[in-house]
C-alpha cells in the first residue's frame, strides 16, 4: 500500500482538498487498475471478499482461506495480518506512522457471524493488532482491551512483542516535527486502514479492521476503527459495513451501524453507504470540504457498495475470480478533477 506517489499525481489543490487527500489516495497502479465508479453489484455468488483501498494481496489471502472451506472469520483475520506485517505500508500495523511522540499505536477490531466482537485501542508493540482483538473476543469475557492492558493481555496469549517503528516512518516523523504542525483532521501526512467484509462459502458474513490511526495524533488519540458500530459493524441477518477516514467524523454518527441498520430498511448497500455519508456532509456547518471518510458494505445477498465524500477512495474485491480494485462513487462532484 504505497499511496504516495499516487498522491503526488494527483494534481488537486486547495487546502480542503489537499486534507483529504492521503484518504483519497490508492496505490501507485492505481491508474492502471481501477474501474469505472461502482454502483451497486448484483450478483450473489460466493465466496466473495471486499475490503478498503488497494489491497490485493491482502484479499488474495482472505479469498485462499475462503476457497478452502475456511470461514469468514479466519478471512478477515488472515487478510488483515497481510497489510500488518507489511512494513512498507504506513498504515497498519508494522512501519504505521507514529503518534506526535513517535509512538505506534494500533487500533482494530473483527466481529463474527454471531455478533461477537473483540477489539483493542492504543496497543503497542504488536503487530499483528487483528489477532489480539480475535484473542480478546475469544478468550476473555470482555469486548475491549486498551493500551498496557491489551499488551500485557497479547503477550500472555503468546504475541511477540517488537518495535513497531522502522526506518522510513522514524524518518516520516522526524521531518513532521520539525515543524510538529498538530492537526486533529485528515491532512497529507495521515493515511489508510484496511478495513475488509467477507461472506464464506456457508453465507456466514465477518469483518475486522486494522490501523495504526491517524498519523501524528495526540497520544492517547482513538478513532473509529476500533469501536464496534462507528468503525465496523456485522449483522449476520442483514449485512457488514466498515469505514475508513476521519474516525472522529464516523465515530459522531456510529456509521457503520447505520449504513447496516439502513440496509436492514430495504437499502441497497450502496445507497445505505450514500446515505451514512449523506448524515456526515448534510450537518449544518459541517466541513466536510476538510475531510474524508469512505464506507463499503455488502449484504446478505452478497451485493456490494462504496462511497465516500471525496475522490479517490477506492475498494478491493475478490470475487467470482477476479481480484480488482473499484473506484468508489464519490460526495463531492464539484472539486473532482
Ligand atoms: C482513524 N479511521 O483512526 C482511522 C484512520 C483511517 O485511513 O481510516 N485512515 O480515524
């Protein structure tokens, strides 16, 4: 997942167009690859996997454990520790971008076909964040373990744990404090979390997410990819969402929640995902111009969606085959370029 050169192709300019940018952004291929703009898809077939962003290898992985009877919620793990242990990706798990202090602090989650959950916030020192929410789901009677608690808890379940910063994100951060500019929206140095659904061979739905956050946050800082409903939710019944983005801006309306509770109201997952959008930029005063946030769904009949308030946001799906990156339909129309 390596958006930065992308990010420099893309000739936008005008500050709120330039803070949503790293959320707006894809991988360098991106021009190459991506698709025209989804609507929503109607085919049903399965075993099928969507996630945030371009990140093929990552659904390649989830897409091998579903083709060999695995269940979606071995998927979604497996396909999230890809983009963890991927050091050159800086944002998620090994080599994320720091906080201000230059600490890597993970955030995730997965929620199962059951409705059961797990999750950690603030973790340190272990990469592989996913596993330890799956850990935590599985093997303590709580739903969230944070910070020293979370360590303490992955290191008696056996997790190793190592230092998170490597070089080029020590570097990243060395150059951003330079002037230490604080900004607690999306801006150009913050970047992307996986965030992947899957439906296995049985029509059992799971998700999980990923992130090292937004890069250079407030130490302590949370977002929504670790809290059930704002970051991930999954109703086996009904469908799964997941967000990417300013987590504050998702957090303040539970997006993911919502776009499942719209579709369990006869929503397509596409239109449920314009419409959890639609609650965001809508808001009297809303800036929306400053920022980006961009959900996919998928419901029960294995039908897909995308959308997101600024250009570029894309998603990954593995399906019937054929592993692609779609361009995401998008808000914001009028500064497109
Ligand atoms: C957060 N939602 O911590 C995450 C950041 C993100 O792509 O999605 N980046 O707010």
């Amino acid at each position: 997942m390596k958006r930065r050169k992308f990010i420099k192709k893309a000739s936008l300019s005008g500050a709120g167009i330039a803070l949503g940018h790293t959320l707006m952004s894809c991988n360098e291929n991106a021009e190459n690859k991506l698709v025209t703009p989804v609507t929503t898809s109607t085919t049903s077939s399965l075993p099928l996997v969507i996630a945030t962003w371009h990140v093929e290898n990552a659904t390649a992985k989830a897409m091998e454990v579903l083709q060999a009877g695995g269940s979606s919620l071995d998927a979604v793990e497996q396909g999230c520790r890809v983009e963890e242990a991927n050091e050159k990706g800086q944002s998620v798990g090994k080599g994320g971008l720091p906080d201000r202090d230059g600490k890597v602090t993970l955030d995730a989650c997965i929620m199962d076909k059951h409705g059961n959950c797990g999750s950690v916030v603030f973790l340190k020192d272990i990469k592989h964040a996913v596993s330890v929410a799956r850990k935590v789901m599985e093997n303590t009677p709580h739903v969230i373990l944070a910070g020293d608690g979370a360590k303490q808890f992955a290191i008696s379940e056996g997790f190793e744990p190592e230092n998170l910063l490597t070089e080029a994100s020590k570097e990243a951060w060395e150059e951003w404090n330079l002037k230490s500019e604080y900004k607690p929206i999306i801006n150009i140095e913050n970047h992307d979390t996986i965030g992947m659904l899957a439906i296995d061979k049985n029509g059992d739905i799971s998700g999980a997410c990923t992130t090292s956050g937004l890069a250079y946050k407030m130490s302590g800082r949370v977002g929504d990819s670790p809290i059930i409903g704002s970051g991930l939710f999954v109703d086996n019944e009904i469908g799964a969402c997941v967000a990417t983005g300013l987590g504050e801006e998702v957090v303040k309306t539970v997006g993911s929640f919502l776009v499942v509770e719209l579709m369990r109201q006869g929503r397509t997952p596409q239109q449920a995902c314009e419409e959890a959008i639609g609650r965001i930029v809508n808001k009297p005063n809303s800036n929306y111009k400053d920022f980006q946030v961009g959900y996919i769904a998928v419901n029960k009949k294995g039908e897909t969606g995308s959308y997101s308030i600024h250009q570029w946001f894309s998603m990954t799906k593995f399906q019937d085959g054929k592993n692609e990156q779609i361009q995401s339909d998008f808000f914001n129309k009028t500064k497109a370029t």
